[in-house]
C-alpha cells in the first residue's frame, strides 16, 4: 500500500500577521489564496458538502448556516440517511438559517450570508469563493475535495489537518487522520499476499442511482484489501459507465453492489434473466450488497466500512476476528460520534447476501 502523507507545505503556511496579540491572521487556503480570518473562528457557513467535515471535527457548534439541501430527509428521491453525517447532525441543524439551497457549483443566498456575518464560508469551489468573496467581503476558505476521479486520501487528511488548524480542533484532526491511517494500513497488512480474487462493484451511485453497469475504476476498498477489481483493465480512475458484454467477458468470481442501486437491478434481471445467469457470481451466488457511499459527495467512512464487509467475505481467514457490522458502528462512531448503523440498515440493505428473484 502506498504511504498517505501530510503534504501541508502550501496549506498551512501561516504568515504576515504572526504577533500573539493580533485579532486577524493572514491565510492560504488549499488552494494557494490568501484570506485574512479572525484568529479565533467562532462561525462558519460550509457549503458545498463541506459541512460533513465540520461533522468530523465534531465542530458543529461554529455552524451558523446551513444549505437547504441539508436539512431534507430525501434527495432526489434518495433517503438522506445515506450520507452517515446527516444521521448524526440531522436533529442539531433544524433551527439554523439557511443560505440557499445547495448543490455542486450552486452559489449560496449572497444576502442571506450577509445577514448571518459568518466569519468564514468553507468550500471546495475555487471560482464560487472568489464569487463570493469579491460580493461579500466574508473570507472563503478552499478545501480539497477527496477526488472526482478516484479516491485521493491525502486531499481528505489535508483538509481535516486545515480546517483543524483554523477552527480549533487540531487534536480531533489528528486523532482521526491517525485512525484513517491506521485503518487502511490494518486492511492492507490482513491482505497481504493473498490469492486475487476478481471483483466488479455495481450500481454506484454517482449524481444519482444507477444500474448494473455504473462502476468505478481503482475502487478504493479493493485496493486496501488487494482484491482485483476487474474495472482497473480500462485504466479508468474513477466512476465509469460499462457495456454489459464488457462485464459478461470479465465474469468475476464476485459481484458487490451499492444497496442505493439495487431497485434498478433487481428490476434489470427480471428482464435480461439470460444475461445475469451467465455470470458466475450469480450461478454460484457470490453477489452481496454494499453501503452506498456517494451521496452528496463522498462519505468515506462508509468506503472504509465496506471494506471490511468486502475483505471478510472474499477472504474469511485474514478476517477472523472481524465481524463487519460491529466494525462499521466503530468507524462511523469514530467519524461523526455516532452509532448509526442500524438507522442506515433500515434504509440501505448492505452487508448481504443478495438473491435474485
């Protein structure tokens, strides 16, 4: 497994206003701008999706606005509970203001944020915080998104050992960029030298619910437990639409699919039952569900849980001692300070063998 380190150099060189005494310090964000903050941030609007970092610095109580978006139980036609921060904040967030809907590339509610005076507005947007900050005059401060092709884990670690340093929360930033790194280290070290074995993971959800044949390429979960993803052989990283023939060629030993997209391929067999027959995963009932894991953005603690899931069943001895259920209310406990499993489990049927009828 390749090292994940702290590459900081750019994001946390604190500079210009240095004395003790000064009120406002002088920053660069993620992505090289200087913005002048308070020393002490005391409110903050995250947009974006940015909000589920605020979650996982248990920082929730800077918020002083939320997108709308938020704070609904269903989002296009998907049941909130998906994304495993919205379980642990959903109850703590009804009475914040809100500042527009929210949405990848959407602008907030320019006058709203006016009204609330944050002292920060946090981002993954670089055109919307100039947008925003030329309109406004409140600071904007750019993260770095977890990947919109594959899976970066050190722009996740970075990002929490940023906003860690501004809002006051380095310790938790370190606790939980340690158990990150821990917790992928312990599934690659379980795997190691282990016979292959041929995987394809369907139905990912990716701005919405798909089928059968939405996939993704350098799966991170297979890559930690050293599994073949058979997508990998298109050299795409990231989410990748796929023929049917395609997978029908490959014939993995096993099939994972997102539980988000299980309707649409329970309803595909019952019309291509040839098709599915074919397929040695389904002859030899090797096909399991997965927690979905994209949803407004990506939820990595449910890619870290599914792992687990995925390495106990394709490799049961270097998982002995895990049993993937308690394992999952671990990491999202260790994520957003919840046990929310079982919430998640009502909705989402992952972590189960799958029987098609």
């Amino acid at each position: 497994m390749r090292r994940y380190v702290y590459v900081l150099c750019l994001v946390l060189v604190f500079f210009l206003q240095i004395n003790g005494f000064a009120e406002q310090i002088t920053i660069l964000d993620m992505v090289g701008r200087k913005i002048t903050i308070p020393r002490e941030v005391k409110k903050v609007v995250p947009i974006s999706a940015s909000l589920r970092y605020i979650v996982y610095l248990d920082a929730l109580d800077l918020v002083a606005g939320v997108e709308g978006l938020e704070k609904r139980e269903v989002m296009k036609d998907n049941p909130a509970v998906g994304k495993v921060y919205w379980l642990a904040m959903k109850d703590k967030i009804k009475g914040l203001p809100v500042v527009g809907e929210g949405g990848p590339g959407k602008l907030p509610d320019l006058e709203k944020l006016l009204e609330i005076k944050p002292d920060l507005v946090i981002t993954f947007e670089k055109e919307n915080a100039e947008i925003i900050q030329s309109k406004t005059g409140i600071p904007v401060a750019v993260i770095k998104y977890i990947g919109t092709k594959g899976v970066d884990v050190n722009n996740l670690i970075n990002s929490l050992e940023f906003l860690g340093k501004i809002l006051n929360r380095e310790k938790r930033a370190r606790e939980l960029n340690q158990y990150i790194l821990e917790t992928i280290a312990d599934l690659s070290n379980r795997t190691k030298g282990v016979k292959r074995a041929s995987i394809y993971v369907g139905g990912i959800s990716a701005r919405g619910i798909h089928g059968l044949t939405s996939s993704e390429g350098y799966y991170p979960p297979l890559q930690w437990i050293n599994a073949h993803n058979v997508v990998d052989e298109t050299k795409i990283k990231g989410h990748v639409f796929l023929d049917k023939e395609k997978i029908l060629l490959w014939n993995p030993e096993y099939l994972f699919l997102d539980a988000a997209g299980m309707p649409i391929i329970q309803k595909d067999y019952v019309k291509n039952r040839p098709f599915y027959q074919k397929l040695k995963a389904v002859q030899y009932k090797k096909v399991y569900s997965l927690f979905p894991y994209n949803f407004y953005r990506t939820n990595f603690e449910t890619l870290l849980a599914n792992a687990y899931f995925i390495g106990k069943v394709i490799y049961p001895d270097r998982f002995l001692d895990v049993e993937p259920e308690q394992k999952a209310r671990e990491i999202f406990c260790k994520f957003v300070g919840r046990d929310v499993f079982s919430d998640l489990k009502k909705t989402y049927r992952g972590f189960e063998r799958v029987h098609f009828e």
